[in-house]
C-alpha cells in the first residue's frame, strides 16, 4: 500500500530496459558494444535502454540471439498487473 493510495505501475517497456541493463552489467558489456553488434545506431538503443521508447519484438529477438538468451529472458519476471482490473 503506498502512502497516498495510489497504485503506481511502471511500464513494460521500463521494466524490459532495466533488465537489459542488468544483463548487459553481468556480461560487462556496454550498451554501445551491444549497438555496434545490433547494427544500429547508439541513439536508437539509448532511447530503449532509458525506458523512453519500447523495445519492438523483433529488437528483443535481435538482443536475445546476440547475447544468447532467450527472448524471456529480456522481459522481466515479477507479475505485472494490468492498469485495467
């Protein structure tokens, strides 16, 4: 229970970047190394990594194949609640 009564949720695409970031951490792999493997730009990664803009599931195949993981692996594992109950 939060202490105004509000529920807060974070969006999917936060919680998918965070991940990512953590993966990225354990491996010492930087986001910029990452991009250079990906193809694309840095600036394009960046604005996912921060959460800013979603990743696509195309992207999240791409990034899995690279660091070879499953697509699951990217996507986090707590519950998330939908906003509509």
């Amino acid at each position: 229970m939060s202490d105004n009564g509000a529920d807060t949720v974070t969006p999917m695409r936060e919680l998918v970047a965070e991940e990512l970031r953590v993966l990225l951490a354990r491996r010492r792999m930087s986001a910029s190394h990452l991009a250079r493997k990906l193809g694309m730009t840095q600036s394009y990664l960046a604005r996912r990594m921060s959460g800013d803009t979603a990743f696509d599931v195309d992207d999240l195949a791409r990034i899995a194949e690279v660091l070879g993981v499953t697509v699951l692996d990217l996507i986090p594992s707590t519950k998330v609640r939908p906003n509509n109950r």
